[in-house]
C-alpha cells in the first residue's frame, strides 16, 4: 500500500496513540523557527477540484515531485515521493516533461534544475519554502572558513564533504575543491572516500562536513571510529570560526555549525520518557539527530531506511519514530496494525516545507495552463557545472 494514498487528511484527527508523549508547543529551542503545534485546516473541497483539473490538464507536460515531509493534500498530487536526492533523479529521468513541480525546499528544486535538461523548467511553488539548516551555510561564510583553514595551514590536508540538504553554491564549493555529496543513507561511504585523499581514517587528514554537524558527527564516531574529540564545530558568526589553530592541526572532523530545525529539537529525554510510557516500544532515529538521541535510540537511519522499517515490522510492534510529523503520521495511517508513536512531546511539523500548502500548487499549475512559468528555479551555469561534478563524485562512490 503506497503512501501517498493511503493516508487521511489533515481534517482528521491524529491516532490517539501517535501523540503519546502530549500536544505541547515549545518556542524554545534548537530549531530557530516558531513550532506552531498544528497546520492550517485541509483546503476546501472546491480548491482540491481545481487541482485535479489543473493537473489533468497538465497532463504529461509536467511531473510533479512531493517530498516525504509534504502535508497528505500535496502529496496527493505528487506523481513521485521520496527523499530530495531521489526525486531530483527522477525529474532527470523523465526528459520528456516540459515543467518540473517540485513539492519541497528550494535546494531540492536547485538540484533537480542541475539534473535535468536545459529544456525542462523547474517550478517552486513558494519561493519561501527554504530550508533552515541550508540557510545555515552562506557561500561568503563558506569561502571565509576556507580561508581560515588555509591560514591555519591545514586546507591542504582537508577534503570538504557536502550533505545534499544545502545550496547549489555550497555543493559547487565543493566541486572546486575536490570533495563530494553525501545523502543521510552514504554519509559513511562520503567520509570514508574523503579520508582516503588524505591518508585513511587513521591518518592525519581532515573532513570539512557542512552543512549539518549532528550528522557529521554521528557518522564519523558511529561508524568511522572516530572520537567525539577529534571533532570540533566551526561556528562561523565567530572569527576563525571559534577555534584556534592548534585546535584545527588536531580535529580530524571540521563540522560547521548547523543542524536541521526539526531533528536537532529531539533530546535523549523523548527517548527516556517515551520508554516509560511504552514499554518494549523500538526507538527509530533519523541520523540528524543530535549525538545523545542518536546513542539512546535502538535504530537509526534515513528517511528511506525509516520507512522500509516500519514496512517490515511485525503486526503488533511498537515504534517511536524521531522524525518529521508529517512522515510519521502517515506511516501511522499506513500501519494501523502497528502502534506508531511520535518521539518527540511537541506537535511540529517542518514549518519551511509546509509553505508548499495546495493553494500554491494549485495557483503554480493554474498559472502553466495559462502560459506562464512562476516561481522557476535556475542554477547559475557555473555553479551548476562544478555541483555537478561534486553530486558525480556521490554518483561514482562505491555501492552508490
């Protein structure tokens, strides 16, 4: 049973079950933008109508992609779901669609504009629907931090390493300098062919991972055998990013400081308190959670990897997921021999991925039918060429 349409819609209520640990708001906290505890009422019964004509009219000439977080109205239009990478590779497949809607954030849509033809024009639906975390590396404080590096004397031996969840500026930095993409599923594969240009993980050498540090850090002491000490965050509102030049000659791991607003608001108290409420319950985390969630919890993996999980799982099993709500309630839906419960005690959703809402699809689409492209997303050419050679680099790693 797909996803997509199994789910309800947001005028129904939640499982009882899958808000075990409350409906609390928090204002306060790691994520850097307001968790409202609930979204906007389903749209109208004439509005979901518009955008079924709109799409039929549409017809072959556009291939819409809804993202995992979308909210169930979205992904209801969505030909395709999936992570970001996936769906980007899935708009390249697809050469013969004129207009490419991506349901998603805006580095999403930068990487499917760097995939697809020249001919196929990429469509945001909200051109606010950015992403926090990728907000958190600017490529003026991207190239700084390299030039602390090459002051420090230790940019030579440092091999930048990019996970997709950033802009097409950072993914073309590191093209430049020799580095590679990393998904959440191969981030361990992406370290250790990084490693591997200067001297093995048991060297001297250095990874610059940008732009999420929990995952960073989760990978390379999890799964490297690295230690907590040979990481250190470079914090660039800082000068030399916080950090002294013999502290840079001894970490091995370089992580920029940012993090995903909506798993870095996970702590290892959801996973104490959800184990008291559920007894025997399997604590599934998604690797950017911070390091404390990520050790407390039973199993971790990507988006992908979460949901092939819940798909094996025996009738009867009890789960605590650590992720995005949306995700999280539909797989709810879509096991309902299952109890699924979310990890964490607030309601919060991914607020930059909900501004893709469906009077914006419906207004993007209405506006193709009518010869207009809005809101497209184009990569300047020489950023595109050099994100292309790092997302190859990801391409051409081993088991990719």
């Amino acid at each position: 049973m797909s996803l997509a349409t199994s789910a309800p819609s947001f005028a129904e209520p939640a499982p009882s079950a899958l808000l075990l640990l409350g409906r609390g708001v928090d204002l306060a906290s790691e994520r850097g933008v307001e968790c409202v505890g609930g979204l906007p009422a389903a749209s109208d019964p004439d509005l979901v109508e518009r955008a079924r004509v709109a799409r039929a009219a549409l017809g072959d000439r556009a291939f819409v992609l809804g993202h995992h977080y979308q909210r169930d109205e979205v992904i209801a239009f969505a030909d395709v779901t999936g992570d970001s990478f996936k769906l980007a590779r899935e708009a390249a497949a697809r050469p013969e669609a004129e207009f490419v809607i991506f349901c998603g954030v805006h580095f999403m849509a930068e990487s499917a504009d760097i995939l697809t033809s020249d001919t196929q024009q990429v469509v945001l639906p909200d051109l606010a629907a950015g992403c926090s975390m990728a907000d958190m590396a600017a490529i003026d404080q991207v190239e700084d931090a390299w030039d602390v590096l090459v002051d420090a004397g230790v940019a030579e031996q440092t091999v930048p390493v990019t996970y997709m969840n950033s802009t097409a500026a950072i993914k073309a930095f590191t093209g430049r300098h020799g580095g590679t993409i990393c998904t959440s599923s191969n981030a361990h594969v992406a370290l250790r062919w990084a490693f591997d240009q200067v001297g093995g993980v048991e060297g001297t050498g250095k990874v610059l991972f940008m732009p999420d540090q929990h995952l960073g850090r989760n990978t390379a002491v999890l799964e490297l055998g690295l230690s907590l000490d040979d990481c250190v965050v470079f914090d660039p509102r800082k000068p030399g990013g916080g950090l002294t030049k013999a502290e840079l000659e001894a970490a091995r791991m370089i992580l920029w400081r940012g993090h995903c607003s909506v798993h870095g608001r996970f702590s290892a108290r959801n996973v104490s308190d959800i184990r008291a409420a559920a007894p025997g319950v399997t604590v599934l985390v998604h690797p950017e959670c911070k390091h404390e969630v990520v050790t407390a919890a039973d199993m971790v993996g990507s988006t992908e990897y979460i949901i092939k999980a819940l798909d094996a799982a025996p009738a009867g099993s009890t789960w605590a997921i650590g992720t995005e709500l949306n995700l999280v309630r539909r797989l709810a839906a879509a096991h309902p021999d299952k109890q699924i419960h979310y990890l964490d005690s607030t309601v919060c959703f991914c607020s930059t991925m909900n501004r893709i809402d469906l009077p914006h699809l419906v207004w993007a689409m209405e506006q193709l039918l009518a010869g207009q492209t809005v809101n497209r997303i184009v990569v300047d050419e020489d950023d595109a060429h050099w994100a292309r050679v790092a997302l190859d680099q990801m391409l051409a790693l081993p088991g990719y």
